[in-house]
C-alpha cells in the first residue's frame, strides 16, 4: 500500500546519518524492514517489525503488546526516531504509531549519539513516513484472524493541483482484537495525513499530523512460584478484574522545509511536536504462588492507577553538501538540534500486604476506588545540540568519517501540587566523538572499522542526596558490508565490543542510594542476508552472538547481573516466493522461523531466579494474485503452537505467554 520496491532489500539508508548512503557505504550495523517485508508478513506494529530484527528483544509490559521497550546489544534503544528526530522510548509509553503510516523500519544497532545526543549505547529505530505522491495511487486492506482479530485500512495519495506541485496523502485504519489471554483485548484507531508543496523546483514544504487512539485491557501478566520456576498456567489464565482498563493516546505534528543546492546539496528544516498520554487502572498480581498449585489457589491482586502525559517538542537545522578538495570530492554535515521533554505523571496503588482475592476463574471482583488527583511529579529535559561530520574520499578505496556532537543535557524535576523543587541535574556539555574509515575490496564489498561514545543522563542520587554523573559508553566496531545481484540483496557481518561504565549501583543491599561504579560489556558479532535472491524470491536472515557481562560492581555484593534477558543466540529468518509463470502462476508461498537460546530473570536482591529455556518459532503464508490489483493471503503464526513465556521478570508478575498458533487472512487491493 505505498510506492512499493517489491523488495527486501532498500537502496539507501538514513538511520545514524542525514545523508542517504547504501547499507555498503554505512560503517555501521544497519538492517531495514522494507514495506513489501511489513505487507508479507503482517507486520502492523513496530514490535513485531523488530522482533524479526536481527539481535532485537522486545520486553512487553501489558498484555495487548502495546507497551514495550527495545533492546539491541544489550542495552535498551532509550529513543525511537520519526523521520530522523528523536523522541523518549520505555514501557510506559506505546510503541509507536501503527506501520500502515511508514514506508520502512530502519534499525542502527551501536551508538547513535552523533543525531540524538544522550542515549544508550544499544542504537537506535528510524521510522520513516509514507511522503504525498503526484501519481494517484494507494490501496485498501482488511484482515480477520484468531481471536475476532479485525483490521481495516485505506491509504490513498495524490496531486492535488494540475502540475503535481501540491500532493497529498491519507491513511487512515481501525484494528479490533481480542486475545488468547481471557478478558484481554485491544481496539486501535489511527489517522495520518500529509501534503508536499513545491515552493519551487529546488524547495519543498511538507507539513502533516498523525492521531492514534488505543483502549485496551490491562494485563500485567503472571507471577511464578517463590522459588522462580514458571507456573505452567493454561495460557489463556488473567490475573486481574473485568474493570482492567488502559487507554494510550498519541498524536504528532510536523513540518519540514527542504532546499536542493545547486551543487548536489539538502539544507533542510524541521520542526516537531509528540504528545502521548497513558491511563491504566486495575488488579494485578501482587506475590507469587507457593506450592503445590492446587485448584483453589488463587491471585493476591493489587489494585494500581498511574496516569502519565509527556510533550516532546524538537527543532532541528542541517546541511549536507558537497566540496572539492585536492581534486576529490567530499561531502560535509552541519547541524544544529533544540529539543525539550516534559512529562507530568500521578499513580497510587493499594499495599501489596493487604491484596484482593480472586480466583483463577472469577474476575467480576471489585477493586477499591483510587481517585488520583492532580498531578504529583513534573520533569522537564532540554537538550541543545551542535553536530558535523566530514566525509573524505582521498583515493577511490578508502573513505574516512570525522564527526562528533556537543550535547548540553539539563533535567529539572519539581512537585506542581506544593511547587517544591525537586532534584535535577545538569552536567554540562559532553563531546560525543564518531570516527569510522571504509576500504572497498571491489566492486561488492567493503570493509570498515567505526568508533562511537554515548552518555546517558542518570536520576539516582548519593548518600548526599546529590544526582549520579552520567554514565558513558563506547563502542569499537569492525564489519564488511557488501551488494550482490545488481544490488538487489546485502550482506553484513561485524564484530562489536561495548563498554558502559559509571553506571549507577546500589551502595549497599536494599539501600536507596547508589554510587557510579558500574561498568558492564557486551560484546560479540552479527550477520545478515536481506533481499532478492532471483526475481520473484525474496530473503532475510539474521543470526546474533552477545556476550554480556559485568566487570565490576561496586564493593557491595548485591546480584547485579546485566541484562541475562538477552539471549546469547539469536536467529531469524524469513523468506517468500512469488511464481512468475508456469502452473503455480500468480501463486506465492512465504516461511520463516524466529530462534533464541535460553535467557534467566534475576532481581538484584535475591538469589531467586526464573528461568525460560531455548525456543524455535516457525511461521508460514500462502498467497494468490486474483488480477493485477487484488491479493488474498493468509498467515499462520507460531505454526507448531510451541508453549513457551515470551517475557520474563519477576516472581509477583511481569511474566507474559507467548501467542499460541494464530492465522491471519488478508485481502489487498491497490488503486
């Protein structure tokens, strides 16, 4: 339902640079969901678009899927990027906005910081928006699939004057479902709408806004037995109420200003502002179960309500141009980026001693009334940016990256009910150095070696009540990127080593304070195959090695064991056939399989740990082409219905089924 390459493989990137470069000339770990990917497979959210990722861990927070935080390397991706411009990413914010918006999900694993400034050392996502098109063209889809699953979507673009200088674009969609987990459900509605005007020929005005609307159930998953082994509950088991309730509104507005040099450059101007706003009220499991499991053992529920609203506001400047230099020709990057986060948050929960009974089977419990009130906390982040980076090309072989980024990061933190000022921090302008060099083998490959820093704003604070420095990170990387078939399929492989460090710990067992020294490492390699093998046979495939581990810890003995959620061993795989001639005609066939070693859950201050072994998931899709505009396709999810918990973490709940075998039938009609 766009401008479709009908590919897997994409001819150039932007994640971790504003100037478009091919995955080969990128000194990075880059992989791209391409639109004709998304539409194969069903992929509607950015967290299923990521878990067939290679190295991605999605950790879901509720049972809809609607609130998650992403993690690469390791480490959490603390910012997802809208066309380029960050904004915050954890789990109490929904994802992001629906997939029918984008045209591809691009994924930089490693540092980021050149673009966005402070962030985790994990990466980065770039989503990039469907643009207004001049030819009309667009499509309509719908979808039904387990669970009363009900999807309707329409994309339609076109000029809107007679020269094409004016163009527009709508999307619009209404996703219902209900779940395999009883009670739960989710409803989703979205619209996005864009126009493009050329102004002249060299300078266009792009200006739209998007609206998501999610009501859904809340479900905060289940506990485990006190000793950490996972009940082996039926997977349709809800701990909580029929008046779990959670409601996630988002909406975003922009406006870009683009001018073409004469000389082959982009001077380019955005302004962007994200509003979100999360409500949940419910029972949620409280303690975990002793044994033995026995019919009438029931959930200790605690009744929880946490409200939150943030505004992201972000202004950015560039300019990427072109310059001779001893007879070569190099480009340089200049820019300058604003940006400010404020959010205002209020939650109330009942005592996890003195919890509501409810059965396996009983969820008309009514929970006690937690009115909120106003607003209780109130933060404000502003971050100020001058970033450059210099390509130089001194031989047709070699080309050399030199870039950094100034960041000043400032928070300020106070109670707007008393207006007593909290505690903030401010530490001053950080320098985030970039420099990588690419050698081109031949005409295919190249090799490149990259080096990047981050630093990350820290919240806990010391026994003198002061906040934490910030912690920094650094990343070595060396890979070899390279293009076969006429550039129709990528290939990648890279060794990585990151080291974070002054990172906040606990000063003591149980203790509120902490001090800066932490330091952890992750470290191993990635490979990846994307795109199209022959016409008509398209390929991803992904496998990721890490290695994480902590180097030292403080003089505490607190448990502090780095993210053992990550799986040392990651494969995905996806591939799709569509016959071009011959009886199986008009005729196509899809499969794949999501594989993971075993990963643990252990809290700091305990010896308990929960364990879920290793797991392999097999998909698979059958399509067929009615006429030229009209496909029908159906998608079969978790084909050998393997049981296994998807997420892990703690013994009073947080522990999430993955979904049994589900099938999806899909019709797609294009204008």
């Amino acid at each position: 339902m766009t401008e479709k390459s009908g590919s897997y493989a994409t001819g150039a990137a932007t994640v971790g640079s504003k100037i478009p470069q091919s995955l080969r000339e990128t000194p990075f770990s880059v992989s791209v969901v391409t639109r004709q990917r998304l539409d194969d497979q069903n992929l509607t959210t950015i967290e299923d678009a990521l878990k067939q990722t290679t190295g991605v861990v999605i950790q879901r927070f509720d049972g809809a899927g609607n609130f998650n935080t992403i993690q690469s390397r390791g480490f959490d991706i603390g910012s997802i990027q809208l066309d380029g411009i960050p904004i915050s990413q954890d789990g109490n914010y929904a994802t992001g906005f629906d997939t029918a918006i984008y045209d591809r999900v691009e994924l930089l694993r490693g540092p980021a910081g050149l673009l966005q400034g402070a962030g985790e050392p994990g990466g980065t996502v770039n989503l990039v928006r469907k643009r207004a098109q001049s030819q009309f063209g667009g499509g309509a889809n719908v979808q039904y699939g387990s669970w009363d699953a009900r999807r309707a979507e329409v994309d339609v673009t076109s000029k809107l004057n007679e020269s094409g200088s004016v163009r527009g674009r709508v999307v619009g969609l209404t996703d219902k479902r209900d779940s395999f987990v009883d009670i739960v459900k989710s409803d989703k509605s979205l619209f996005y709408g864009t126009v493009e005007v050329d102004l002249t020929p060299q300078t266009t005005l792009s200006v739209g806004a998007t609206k998501q609307k999610i009501n859904a159930v809340l479900d905060q998953g289940l506990p485990t037995y006190v000793d950490g082994k996972l009940i082996d509950f039926s997977r349709s088991t809800f701990a909580g109420t029929n008046s779990n309730d959670q409601d996630a509104d988002s909406s975003d507005m922009f406006a870009e200003l683009e001018h073409h040099l004469d000389n082959g450059g982009l001077l380019k101007l955005v302004a962007r502002q994200t509003d979100r706003s999360m409500e949940y009220y419910g029972g949620r499991s409280a303690a975990p179960w002793a044994y033995p499991l026995l019919p009438s053992d029931s959930f200790g529920l605690q009744t929880s309500h946490f409200k939150r609203e943030t505004r992201n506001r972000n202004v950015d400047a560039y300019v990427v141009t072109p310059f001779e230099m001893v007879g070569r020709r190099h480009q340089l990057l200049l820019g300058a980026s604003y940006s400010t986060e404020e959010a205002m948050s209020v939650s109330r929960t009942t005592p996890a001693l003195t919890p509501t009974v409810a059965g396996l089977n009983n969820h008309d419990i009514t929970l006690p009334a937690l009115p909120l009130g106003p607003y209780s906390s109130e933060t404000k982040q502003t971050q100020k940016g001058l970033y450059g980076q210099i390509q130089l090309k001194p031989s047709d072989n070699w080309t050399f990256l030199l870039g950094g980024r100034f960041s000043k990061y400032e928070t300020e933190a106070r109670n707007p009910i008393t207006g007593a000022e909290g505690k903030g921090s401010n530490p001053g302008t950080k320098f985030q150095p970039l420099v990588a060099a690419l050698y081109e083998l031949d005409n295919h490959s190249s090799l490149y070696a990259s080096y990047a820093e981050t630093f990350v704003g820290q919240s806990n604070q010391d026994k003198a009540g002061n906040i934490l420095s910030p912690k920094s990170g650094s990343q070595v990387e060396l890979g070899i990127n390279s293009e076969w078939m006429n550039k129709r399929l990528n290939t990648h492989f890279a060794i990585f080593q990151i080291i974070d460090k002054d990172r906040a710990i606990a000063d003591a067992p149980s203790s509120t304070t902490f001090v800066n020294s932490g330091k952890v490492r992750s470290q191993g390699f990635e490979a990846e195959v994307s795109g199209q093998v022959r016409p008509g046979w398209e390929i991803t495939a992904g496998y990721a090695y890490t290695d994480l581990k902590t180097l030292e810890q403080g003089s505490t003995n607190v448990t502090n064991n780095f993210n053992a959620v990550t799986p040392k061993h990651n494969v995905n795989l996806w591939t799709n056939h569509t016959w071009q001639d011959g009886m199986f005609n008009r005729w196509s066939a899809g499969a794949g399989l999501r594989a993971i070693s075993g990963i643990y859950s252990q809290p700091t201050t305990t010896s308990v740990r929960i364990d879920q072994g290793g797991y392999m998931l097999v998909d698979a899709r059958i399509g067929y082409q009615f006429d030229p505009k009209t496909t029908v396709s159906l998608m079969v999810t978790n084909l050998f219905d393997k049981h296994y918990y998807e997420k892990i973490s703690s013994t009073s709940r947080q522990n999430f089924y993955g979904e049994p075998q589900a099938f999806t039938l899909s019709v797609n009609r294009t204008f």
